[in-house]
C-alpha cells in the first residue's frame, strides 16, 4: 500500500478571505443606523451632549457675547473627553 503523496501548503503566506472584499464593499452608516445600534447610556450621552451643544450654539448666537463662547468651548471639551474615555473603556 503506498500513500499518496499530499499537497504541501505554505503556511507562512496567509490565505486570502472575504474579510478584505466584504470591508471594501460596506457602505457608510446613516446617522439614525447608528443610533439604533447604540445602547441606551451611550445614545443618552450622544443626545445630549448634542442637545447641550446646539442649546449653547443657540445661546451665543441670541447674547453674543465671550462668556457664551467659553461655555461653548466648555461643553465641546467635555463631549470630546467623555467620548474618548467611552472609546477607552471599550477596547
């Protein structure tokens, strides 16, 4: 009984898969996507640091005046710091 001599593979040189073609074909997400996905404490935080940052946007528009500007520059800096640590937390 002889046996057949198999195919040697060389496994330093990786397969291709599908991965690569199916994260090239994925189109962007809709905003309201995105939401739907989100779980509740993050979509309540993404809410209303934007609701804070509209309603400071509005404010200095309405008084116009430098103490409006630093809130504004104040809400920005924290929705930016607590997006990062959530970011942080989640890897």
């Amino acid at each position: 009984m002889s046996k057949k001599p198999t195919k040697k593979t060389n496994s330093a040189i990786p397969k291709k898969t599908n991965k690569v073609k199916e994260q090239q074909e994925k189109k962007p997400k809709s905003v309201k996507q995105v939401l739907i996905e989100m779980d509740n404490k993050t979509r309540f935080t993404y809410v209303l640091g934007v609701a804070a940052f509209i309603w400071s946007y509005y404010m200095v528009l309405e008084k116009g005046s430098i103490d409006d500007y630093f809130l504004l520059a104040f809400i920005t800096a924290v929705l930016i710091g607590s997006f990062a640590m959530r970011m942080k937390g989640k890897k």
